[in-house]
C-alpha cells in the first residue's frame, strides 16, 4: 500500500503529515494571545513613566504619581491596601447582585423596579440594574429571533405550541447572543455599582465613594491604586462571562468550533 493510499483512507493520517509539527502552532497562537495585551500595557506604562517626569514639574507631580510609587504607597501599604480591597468587594457585591437582577429581568423582559428600595445597597443595585438591563433585553430579543426559518418550518410542520417551539428552538438559539448581553452587562454592571455608590454614599463603602475620598484627600497613589481596582473587577466580571459562556455555548455553537 503507498503513502497516497494512507493518507486518502485515513483523513488523520493527512492532516498529520501537512502538520507534522502542532506544537509550535499552538505556540504561536498564545504568543498572538498574550503578547498584544503585555504590548499595550508596556506601552501604557511607559506614556505614563513620561507624563510624570517629563511633562510634569516635580512640583506639580502629585497629579500624576509614577507607578512604582503607586505600587509601594497603596498595595505594599497595609492599611490601604486592605481598605481598597474591602471597598472592592463591596462594590463587586453590588455589581454581581445587579448583574443577575438585569440579567433576569433582561431575559424575562419583564423590568419590574420599585420606588420603595432606600438610599443605601439597594439603591446601588437599583443603579446597576438600570445601566446594564438594556443588553441583556436587545441581545436576547435579537437572539430569539435568530433562530433558522427552516427550523421554524420543522416545528409548525409538527405542531409544535408555542412554548415548545420557546424552549426547544428560540431560546437555545438565542443563547450565544444572550451571553454577548451577559459580558456587556457584567462590565456596565460594575460602572453601575461605582456610580451609585459615588452618589448615594450610603452603607458599606465602595471603590465609588473611596476613589471619591482620595479625590478629595489628593492621596494620588491611593486613587490610582483604586482606579486600577475597579478597572481588575470590571475585567474579572468579563472574563468570568466569557468563559461561562464558552462553557455553555462553545462546545456546539458554530463560533466555538472555528476556533478550535
């Protein structure tokens, strides 16, 4: 038997022998992976270092403290450091709490909002729940209806009612653009979560009224070191989506294959 044999009866055998190396493919998609992000930060980093001692006087460089000096002033600081983080985990408790009111009333359509929450945890889910509702209803009512007219066809040839047609057909299509809502929603909900705690200033204190308070205090090591919490927990709150969404979604949506 030839070669050329193998290869047509065994379609594994041919892919093989056009790639008799996969490693250093794989190799070359984390580099495409990491590396954009790690240049952009380095990039940051560095306008930032010359901001600070180039295009500020050292008078003036409060403003715009460097980022080791963030570094060694906010996060090695213990006192600061834990107060960022308590103010971070409060705000992230109202933006998950936000995130799963929106999503819920964004899936259902159904925007139920009482004047009866108070001015203090309440009001800030309030807040989330009114910044990051709106994807959650345009994406599933897009997903809904982005179901195959032939598949629709299928179901009215077998009579189906409309709540099978809702359960088996329109919504399992409708999840990939669900999940797109969810992402978009999970960053607008950590927004919603700051601005409420910043305007209501009541209950537990958030990164909100904590960058507020060294806004007001000039502690510029302290607010940058605050600002770049929130921005970690508006990125962690996306992450998480997206990979609960691949969980979901990826393995027999058509997206999920084409990049695997």
């Amino acid at each position: 038997m030839s070669i050329t044999d193998v290869l047509v009866e065994d379609p594994d055998a041919m892919t093989a022998a056009e790639d008799p190396h996969p490693e250093p493919s794989r190799l070359r998609h984390w580099i495409g992976v990491v590396a954009p992000p790690l240049a952009v930060a380095a990039l940051v980093i560095g306008a930032w270092y010359f901001g600070t001692y180039v295009l500020l006087d050292a008078q003036r460089r409060f403003l715009l403290p460097p980022p080791d000096a963030v570094v060694t002033n906010a996060i090695f600081d213990g006192a600061s450091f834990r107060e960022i983080m308590t103010a971070t985990w409060n705000t992230a408790r109202v933006a998950a709490v936000g995130l799963v009111i929106a999503s819920a009333l964004g899936i259902g359509i159904a925007p139920l909002i009482g004047f009866w929450w108070g001015f203090d945890f309440r009001s800030r889910v309030l807040v989330c729940v009114l910044i990051a509702i709106f994807p959650m209803i345009t994406n599933t009512l897009f997903g809904l209806r982005s179901a195959p007219a032939g598949l629709h066809d299928l179901f009215s040839l077998r009579r189906a009612s409309r709540w099978t047609r809702l359960k088996k057909l329109e919504f399992p299509a409708a999840l990939p653009a669900i999940f797109v809502g969810l992402r978009i929603s999970a960053g607008l909900s950590v927004i919603g979560a700051i601005v409420g705690d910043f305007f209501f200033r009541q209950g537990d204190p958030g990164i909100g009224r904590l960058i507020d308070n060294y806004r007001a205090e000039l502690a510029s090591e302290q607010l940058f070191a605050a600002i770049a919490a929130s921005s970690l927990l508006g990125i962690a709150a996306f992450a998480l989506v997206g990979w609960a969404g691949e969980l979901v979604v990826g393995r027999w949506h058509e997206s999920g294959r084409r990049r695997q």
